[in-house]
DNA sequence: TCTTATTATCGTAATATTGCAATATTAATT
DNA sequence: AATTAATATTGCAATATTACGATAATAAGA
C-alpha cells in the first residue's frame, strides 16, 4: 500500500517518527548541517555545496521547513535561512528521551 | 526518481540518514520498545500488539535486524527477538554527536 | 518598469516503502 | 513421519519519495 497505518500508532511514536523522517535523507542532514555552519547565515549556495539540482534542495528545504526546523530571515539581497537551534535540540531531547527509556527497559 | 544519489554524500551523513530510517515509521519504534520492555525477551506477539499483519512485520523485523538492532535468541520454544541495546547505545551516540556538533556551530 | 537573480512550484519519471493474502519454511511436539 | 505453531518469503497493489527540467513567483537593482 505504501500508506502507513497512522490510526494505530501512539502521537509519541509518530512524533519520533516525524522527527526521524527528517533526519532520514543524507542530504537533508548536509542541509542542516551547512545552514547551522553558516556565519551569518549567509545562504543560497546549499545548491553548490551539497551537488544536488536547485528543485531538489528547494524540495528538502520544505521538508525541513515543515518539521519547524527553518527560520528565514532576509538580509540585503537573499532570502538567508537558518536553523532553528531550539526547535532542533527539541527533536533531540525526544529522541534520546525514546533511546534512554527503550534502552533501560531491556534485559 | 526516488532513487537517492548516494554517491555525492559523506559517509557520515549516509550513517545518520539510516539510523534516522530505522526509526522513521511508527511501526518500527513501537516495536523496538515492545521487545526491550518484554521481559525475558518473550516476544511472538508482536502482531497482536502493534495491530499490523503477520508479514508486515515481519517486514519491520527485517529493517531492524539488518540495522543490527535484533539478536534471536531461543527460549524454549519460540523464537525470541532481544534489543542489542549495545547497537541500540551506538545508534542514540551518532545521533547525539551530530545533534551536538550542528546546534554548537549554529549563528 | 524592465531586467536579473533567487527561490518555489509544477509535471513527470523512476524507485522505494508500506501493507497484506497466500504460501513456504522452520522447529518443536506428537 | 505427520502435525502444529511460529516466522519468513513471495507477489502484488497502492502510495510515497526522490530527482530534475521547465516554468512561475518574488524581490532587488538598473
């Protein structure tokens, strides 16, 4: 089917799925990477850096963007993006929350 | 194309992206803490516990096993899925050290 | 306003994932 | 050996993801 069975999973374990998803591509992890290296947050050279076509980054960027990772900001000329630290190390606390809890659990 | 191009991405990128996979479908998470809760690693009823067919999985089994997740151990007579929670530690550093490293450099 | 540069969206093709019924395999028990 | 119970594999259908060319939208500067 390819459609996941969502009305059978608790939010929590969709919710570290979501997150996952995110982190499950190579290059929306260079993405993230790249734009919290930025100084500045000096942008649009994603495209350049990771060897992917323009459409393709745009599209990981709303991957990105729609997890809430993404703020954009403009300064002069580009639309500059940058990582949003907070909500980031918020996918982080829930992961390791789910590896800490599953991990104790265990025989 | 749905295919990744791989090729262009870094070793480690790639690493996290398939650890991030693993956990990237609810089904998966519900099912890595099911069997690190069970005690003496009775699993078998997995499939009553999740709510998705005998197959599927068994599918799902398959993604976690060959993320080195599963150890099989024989208790009598079923066959009994464990948590390598060595594996398990190993997977939450990576993500951690990515985590930590990209929010460090961030503006 | 007209370029120009940057980013987003559309359309499409290829591949991947999810899910299950049917079937096969495996191992313990009779 | 035959039966039974548990798990894996196969085959298939539906949906999702990845990728990119073409095009549209947006905003800054001439």
């Amino acid at each position: 089917m390819g459609a996941s069975k969502v009305e059978i999973h608790t939010e929590t374990h969709i919710l570290i799925s979501e997150i996952a998803k995110v982190l499950s591509h190579p290059a929306r992890v260079a993405i993230l990477e790249y734009i919290a290296k930025q100084e500045n947050c000096i942008c649009g050279d994603i495209v350049d850096e990771i060897g992917l076509s323009q459409p393709t980054i745009s599209q990981h960027l709303q991957v990105i963007r729609n997890a809430g990772l993404l703020k954009g900001n403009f300064e002069g000329k580009r639309l500059c993006y940058c990582l949003d630290v907070a909500r980031f190390k918020e996918f982080q606390q829930v992961l390791n929350q789910f590896f800490n809890h599953t991990s104790a659990q265990c025989c």
